[in-house]
C-alpha cells in the first residue's frame, strides 16, 4: 500500500519496501485509503474536482438545450411561417420535419465517432474548444437561417459539435474524479443535459409569444452563451493526469493530480494513484506493442494503421466485454423507451380535454421530473452502486409501461369519459420519468467513460456514444408509427425492452463503484494469463524501483 511507501527525507528505501505497491492484478479496492467519503460530503471536501467536472459538464446542457429548443421551435407559427415546407399544411411535412431532426442525431454520430481519436492527439480539455467551435458555426447558420437548406446544414454542423461534446465531456469528468465521488460527478453530465432541456423548453415557451421571427432566433442564439463560456473556460482547467501520462509527461501528470486532489505532491494517496495511472499506461503500451509489433516503427502510415488497429483492439480480448457494456448500456437506454412516453404525452394531455397551453406546461412538468430524479442520482450512484440503480431502474419502468399499456388499451378511444384512468395515466408516466432519471438516465452516460483502459478509452467512449445516437435515430424513426398504429402494443414492446434490460444487467454488468479507473482490468476479469498479471508486476516494480533511484539519486525533492 501507499502508506507502506512513506520514508522520511534522507532515510533510505530499498525498492522492496517501495514495492509494497498494489499489484492490481489482485482485488485491491479494499486494501487502498480513500480520498473521502462518497455522496454530496465527498463532492463538497473534493470541491476543486467537482467544479472542474461541473463546468465540463456545461457540454451536457449544450446538448441538451438544443434537444429541448427544437422540440417547441417546430410548432411556433412565426417558424412556421419562414419554412413553410415543414408546416402541417404542406406535402411531405413529416419527411422534412423527420430530416431537419435527424440531422442533429447524424452530426452527432460523426462527431462522436471522430471526437476519439481527436481527444488522444490534442487533449481531452483542447478537443472540447474544438467542439465548441463547431458548434457556434452550427449555431450561427441556424440563427441566421433565411431558408430551410441553411437550416439542415447548420443542424448538421451544430449535431457534429453536440456529438463531439457528449462523447468528451464525461470522458474529462472521469479521468478527473476521485474514485469515492467519481459516480456523482458523472452524474453532473446528465443532469446538465435535462436541465438544459428544461431551461430551453420554458425558454421558447416564453419567446412563442413575440410576434417577430426572433421568437425562434431567440433561443438559437442564446445556446453560444453555455458553449462560448465553456469553450474559453476550459482553457483554465487542469489536463487529465491520464491524458498526461499516456503521453510519457508523468512529472505533470503528477502536478494536476496533486492540484485536482488538493493536496501535495508527496501525500500517499496521491503517489498512490500516481503510480497507479503510470503503471496502466505502460502496461497498455507494453500491449499493444505485443498485439501490432510491426506497427511501433514511427510513420505516418503506421500512425494511421496503429490508428485503424486500436479500433478494433475494442472489440478484442482484453476489451471486448467492456464495449458490450458501453454498447449495450446505450442500447437499452434509448429502448426502454422514454421517447415514446414523450411522443405520446402531448395526445394523451389533448386528448383529457387539456388546452394547448395547458399541454406545454405538462410537458414541462415531465422534464422537471426526470430532472427530479436525476438529482438523487448524485447521492445514489455512489451510495448504492450502478447495478442496483439499473435493476431497480428496469423493474419500475417495466411497471409502469404494462400499466400505462393496459390504460391506453382500455381508454384510448373515449379519454373524456375516463378522466380518472387518463390521469392515473399521467400519474405512472411521472413515476416513469422519475425512474428513469433517477436510473437509466444518468448510469449509462457515467459507466463508459470509467471503464476502458486508458490506451483505449476515448476510442470506447466514442463507440458507447455512437450507439446512443444511432438508437436514439432508430427510435426516432419507429416511435411515431408504432404509437401510431399499435396503441397500447408500443408500450408492451417497450416494457419487454425493460424486462430485457433487467436480465442483461444482472448478467453482464459489473459494479465499479469505489474502484479507480485503474482497478477496472480486475473488476472485468481482462487480466487472466500468468504472463500479463506478471508482466503488470514487473512493470509496476519497475515504476517504483525507478522512482527510489532518482530519490536515491538526489537530482529531485522526494516525493515520497
């Protein structure tokens, strides 16, 4: 342990004494002193790291304010009245409504999938003013839009920055966190992506009552001010100690970690998880030298093949279940279906006799619900772990789909006469939402970005992100017609989704919770020959050993 690895200035160490390092071939998690406590007590001792993880987090309510703005945007008469072809008079509304939507979820594929290898080359903090440039000149073309190509292109450009930011902004808030509080400062990515929705709908809720086209322009120019503070601000924040050293720039490394945990270099928990973090890197190096040794001669062509080659390494061993979690987790979070209940909620206000206006405040009420719920998920995450959440989670929203299923089956066609139905309706399509932000919403955004390995986690993040937007796009293209001409049949395939979430979970999703980035080799069980759990021995001896000789040496002030 690290408190084995403490001497006095001037006592000699043997590298034996300071290899009484964890070897995280073994289960160590219980052997390593903590930070602090985990839940809000932790967030406020760690403050530093959670007002950096708050401010990175900006980029979920970028994301999520532009998901909430279009959602009110497209019924206003004064944006109607501009772009005519996606009024509900025009032929072929639906299919132009449908792209100038879909165009967000395709920019956002590609910038996410692109946002992995870009977050390696110039840094995780860098790669997010990257984003935030992208963005801006999407939001700018939509601001100034005078026709609907304008239009398209900048939601095109403004998806690609949202996908940049969504697969980066955790992926930062990760490398960055203490490992007690690491769950609930993820959580801040979610939560910042429904409260940006909430703040836009009220937002354009209050605009639809200008006369003037900027009731529409408005809201669109208003998202640079997150992102524009964002883009400069990030700027002031420290690099990820684990970007850091992936790169071989271990004393800085060292530096932010020090300034992230607010305490000195020499504190044993620090020199810990230093070491920790070197070994890793190493050791994942040490890997891939060994998977593609005719790629290590430096080249552009290699660079570009080492590139191509790292990708797949995802889908290896040593990887591979790690991305069918990542995966997955989006999968089920777009199939649970929580667009469905959203599609289908302003019918069913409609349809109980509620005025239009009426109906947009219930719809609001549904955001602030699941913002609701993904609140408790800063005390929870860390309290109870992330498989609790997600199989509790899954249960609920089972529930509350059949029972919501049984009601529109039963009332669909005369809700006037059944108020009382209608409105236990709404009442389970509350605790709906307030399940799944409390569950569903916020874990599977924290669980990709803690769980690859440092080699390969950018590139992990952005295959989990790539797989929310693309189901979140399929989704959006069967939710209408499923609605539509099943009934109560859509909310029975989704309950079953539920139901399948439930088994998948208790089957292949591990606990993280409490464990450092660099205990997750273990906790998925990718160290298993006695040739890597040596060489990640040797490696780590070597670390230490090298360590004692530059103190020995004295060109340095110990730090140990």
């Amino acid at each position: 342990m690290a408190s084995k690895l403490e001497g006095t200035k001037g006592e000699s160490q043997s590298p034996e004494g300071l290899g009484a390092f964890v070897h995280h071939a073994e289960a160590v998690w219980s052997e390593r002193e903590p930070y602090g406590p985990t839940g809000f007590q932790g967030v406020f001792i760690s403050y530093y790291a959670a007002l950096c993880a708050a401010f990175a987090a900006i980029g979920g309510m970028v994301f999520g304010y532009d998901q909430g703005v279009v959602s009110v945007v497209l019924v206003m008469p004064q944006f109607l009245s501009r772009f005519t072809r996606v009024s509900a008079t025009a032929s072929g509304a639906g299919f132009w409504k449908g792209l100038l939507t879909a165009m967000i979820e395709l920019g956002a594929l590609i910038g996410a999938l692109n946002q992995g290898w870009i977050a390696d080359k110039i840094s995780r903090k860098y790669s997010i003013v990257v984003a935030v440039i992208v963005f801006t000149v999407g939001s700018i073309l939509q601001t100034a839009s005078m026709d609907y190509a304008t239009l398209i292109v900048g939601r095109l450009i403004g998806g690609v920055g949202i996908g940049m930011l969504s697969m980066v902004a955790p992926l930062y808030i990760s490398e960055i966190s203490p490992p007690e509080i690491r769950g609930s400062l993820l959580v801040l990515e979610e939560l910042s992506i429904v409260a940006g929705i909430c703040i836009a709908y009220w937002i354009t809720y209050g605009t639809r009552y200008m006369s003037g086209e900027w009731a529409w322009r408005l809201p669109f120019l208003l998202q640079m001010i997150p992102s524009t503070v964002l883009g400069v601000g990030i700027l002031f924040l420290p690099f990820s100690p684990r970007w850091l050293a992936s790169k071989g720039r271990d004393d800085e490394a060292l530096q932010s970690l020090g300034k992230l945990r607010q305490l000195p270099e020499t504190d044993q928990r620090v020199q810990q998880e230093w070491f920790d973090i070197l070994g890793s890197a190493e050791f994942h190096r040490q890997t891939n030298a060994i998977r593609h040794p005719d790629l290590q001669t430096k080249s552009k062509l290699n660079s570009i093949k080492l590139e191509i080659a790292s990708w797949t390494d995802c889908f290896r061993s040593g990887c591979w279940r790690r991305t069918h979690v990542g995966i997955g987790l989006m999968f089920f979070q777009q199939f649970v279906g929580i667009n469905a209940l959203i599609y289908y909620s302003p019918t069913l206000f409609e349809t109980m006799g509620l005025n239009y206006s009426m109906q947009l405040i219930m719809s609001g009420v549904l955001n602030v619900t699941q913002l609701v719920g993904v609140s408790t998920s800063i005390w929870s995450i860390d309290r109870f772990g992330r498989r609790p959440l997600l199989l509790w989670g899954s249960f609920f929203m089972t529930i509350s789909h059949l029972i919501i299923a049984v009601f529109v089956g039963k009332y669909n066609k005369n809700w006037p006469d059944h108020r009382g139905p209608g409105w236990a309706s709404v009442a389970f399509l509350l605790f709906y939402m307030l399940s799944f932000g409390a569950t569903w919403g916020p874990v599977p955004w924290a669980m990709p970005s803690e769980i690859f390995p440092s080699s390969l986690r950018a590139k992990g993040v952005a295959l989990a992100t790539c797989s929310n937007w693309l189901n979140n796009f399929i989704i959006g293209l069967i939710t209408p017609p499923l609605v539509q001409n099943t009934g109560f049949g859509a909310y029975t395939f989704f309950a079953v989704f539920c139901l399948l979430s439930l088994v998948w979970t208790f089957f292949f999703v591990p606990e993280t919770r409490g464990r450092s980035l660099e205990q997750m080799d273990h906790v998925f069980k990718d160290i298993n020959s006695e040739e890597e759990k040596a060489r990640r021995r040797a490696i780590e001896a070597d670390i230490i050993a090298s360590h004692h000789r530059t103190l020995m040496s004295g060109d340095k002030e110990p730090r140990v």
